[in-house]
C-alpha cells in the first residue's frame, strides 16, 4: 500500500462521494459521511495544509467491513 500517503483531504471526500457516500454536514474541521444502506457514519479530517494518515484512512475503511 505504498500510494496511501499525503492524501489531500479533499481527494479522500471525493473518492468516498464516488463510492456512494453522500457528505452530511461538517462540523469544525470534519466532514460526516453516510451511504443509504449502511449505518456507519464517517468522520474525515479537513485540516488546511495537513494530509490524511494512511492509518486513519485504513482504519474508516476496516470499519465499513
């Protein structure tokens, strides 16, 4: 998994929306995400210059499992 870094905020939301997730709000620096069908709620980091951990996205993924 050698492409899971530096990944700008935005890129994760958009792959997420590509997926079927569909934003639900933010609240402070994160973005809620939720899928018809599924009742995980996502919360994704969007803070302005940092990326998103390869472990954090790793971890929302294991949970959607």
């Amino acid at each position: 998994m050698t492409g899971l870094h530096n990944l700008k905020p935005d890129r994760v939301v958009k792959a997420f929306e590509r997926a079927g997730w569909v934003i639900e709000g933010q609240k402070g620096s994160h973005v809620k995400l939720s899928k018809e069908g599924n009742c995980n709620i996502l919360s994704i980091p969007v803070h302005k210059g940092k990326p998103v951990k390869k472990g954090l996205l790793l971890n929302q993924i294991k949970r959607l499992v």
